[in-house]
C-alpha cells in the first residue's frame, strides 16, 4: 500500500474545513497564470467543487489532494490533472500557498508521494508537468524529483504582459 504521508507532510483528500483555504488560494491572482484562471471563484462555487471533490479519477480524470503539515494545517494542492488511463499518463501541477512555506523540501515530499501513488496504485506510465520558462523554483524542483525537460511550447501562455514560454517535463515510470 502507498502511504501518502512523509516526515513533512501527508496528502488528503479535500474536505469540507478546506472552503477558506481553498477560496483564499483560487482568487490568489499572483497564481491565476499558472492555474488558467480568468476570474475570481465564489464560496458558492467552491462548495460546490467540494461537494463533488470524491468522484473517481477514472470518471472525472483528475484527483485534487490537499498538502498538510504535521499539525494538519493546509498549506498547499497538489493535483492530477487530464488523467489518460488508456495510454497510462496524467499531469501533476503543486501549489504551495505560502512563500514562507516554500524551499523547506515540502513540495519535495508531497510530488514523491503523489508520484509514488500514481505509479503504484493507479498504474500509470508516465507522468508530465507544464511549466512556465520563468517559474525557476518549479523547475529546479522537478528536475530534482527526476522529471526530464522534454520540450518547449512557445509563447503558450497569454499574460497581461505578453505571451509566455512554457516547459515540459516528463518521468517515465522504469518499473512499468
């Protein structure tokens, strides 16, 4: 069995208590280019989100698990996202909310339990990650985590400044 808790961190699904973090988070404009978003979500919305958090990931392909800290405190997301069983693939994406939070090996921990699980449990081959060419931390985080930079989208992502780079990283599962 996969265990998704580390010395640092655990990953849970989210819960009902998760609706002010996850509402503070998702109107954060300092990460709208990262997630895509285009405007601010509501409580109402968000509620909603989390009433239907449980659904499998073979129904809805993508799984959203909270990163705590020992004392349970949310302090980051982490996802799966466009989950491909059939060519066993899926994108994993980590958010964690707080600088002071961040270069503490957290993201660390929470990225090797979730690629841990993604291998083991859902089976699945590869695993790749969409990162923005300036996003540094991101980077040299995912390279540490064993992901390989496997190309470069130009100008993918539009900003207020701009059109941006976006890099990205593959790992391919050595035991499938």
């Amino acid at each position: 069995m996969v265990n998704l808790k580390g010395k640092q961190v655990s990953l849970r699904a989210l819960e009902p208590k998760d609706l002010d973090f996850l509402y503070q988070l998702e109107n954060d404009t300092s990460i709208w280019e990262i997630s895509g978003t285009l405007k601010p979500y509501s409580k109402k919305v968000l509620r909603l989100y989390l009433d239907n958090a449980h659904r499998d990931i073979f129904d809805v392909k993508q799984l959203r698990l909270c990163i705590c800290d020992n004392a349970d405190k949310s302090i980051g997301l982490i996802d799966l996202f466009d989950f491909d069983p059939k060519n066993r693939r899926v994108g994993i994406g980590i958010v964690i909310a707080r600088p002071e939070d961040r270069n503490k090996g957290l993201g660390a921990e929470a990225l090797t339990l979730l690629c841990n699980y993604a291998f083991s449990i859902l089976d699945v081959h590869q695993l790749y990650a969409n990162i923005l060419e300036e996003n540094t931390a991101s980077i040299y985080l995912f390279e540490k985590m064993g992901f390989q930079k496997i190309g470069v989208k130009k100008e993918w992502i539009r900003t207020n400044n701009g059109f941006k780079n976006e890099i990205m990283f593959q790992k391919i599962n050595s035991h499938a």
